[in-house]
C-alpha cells in the first residue's frame, strides 16, 4: 500500500466525523459522503435544524423545533414575533445546551412587507468561545 494512501487512512480514522455535509456529496476521502468534522460547525447545523424543525413533526419527540417557516405570515410586532426569542432560548436549553442565544432580531422594511418576505438575524455563542450570526430569509 502507498504510504501517503496509509498516512490518509490513518488520518480519516482518527478525525471523528460528526454528520453528513450538506448537500450530500460524494467523497472519495470519507466514504459516500464529505463529513462535517469540526464540533462547533455541527452545533451550528443542528441549530438550523432545530430552528426548521416545526414542532409536531417528529412522532416521538413532538415539542421538538421551533418551526421558523410558521411565522413567515405574522404582522411586524405581533406577540408570536416577540414570543420568538424566548422560544428559540428555551429549545436550546433543552436541545443543544451547548449553544447559547445572544440576540434575536426581526428585521422589518416596507419593501420586505410589500413582498411577503422577512429577515430574521440570529446571534449566538457556542461552547462559551465561538461567536455566530445566521441570518434567515423568509418568502
């Protein structure tokens, strides 16, 4: 066996593999699919899952999710909005305790209103070192 294929054998089974990236490509080095390695970029795809994730939707767990796609035609400043941020807080704490939430923004314009869109900004700290922003659009 060549020595850089052993080296790279090596390699891939001391590197933990978390998940599957998305989309699912193929991957010659990990197998049928490129991996996520790193913890903190895990965390962050399982918080956009979680945050996707409609409750109800899964059988054996129906409080999971937080079901971003539900608000997606609530008026500007109505309670659901403001009830959002302690929602996203709670199902953290329960979920990836891991993550901590920083701010929740909604962000409103005329132009974003007139076309049934909204933007949402999201900040938070994983593991305690490691600061974040997703930014999620709606339509």
């Amino acid at each position: 066996m060549n020595q850089g294929i052993r080296n790279n054998f090596k390699n891939i089974q001391t590197t933990k593999q978390y998940q599957p990236r998305f989309p699912l490509e193929y991957d010659t080095l990990y197998g049928p699919y490129s991996a996520i390695t790193e913890k903190d970029e895990s965390l962050s795809r399982n918080f956009v899952n979680l945050l996707l994730t409609s409750p109800g939707e899964w059988p054996m767990n129906p409080e999971l999710g937080v079901g971003l796609r539900n608000y997606l035609f609530e008026q500007f400043g109505s309670t659901s909005i403001q009830n959002l941020k302690p929602k996203i807080a709670n199902q953290l704490n329960k979920y990836l305790p891991h993550i901590k939430l920083h701010s929740v923004e909604v962000i409103d314009n005329a132009q974003d209103i007139d076309n049934n869109t909204m933007k949402i900004k999201i900040n938070y700290v994983i593991r305690n070192n490691t600061y974040a922003s997703l930014l999620a659009y709606m339509d």
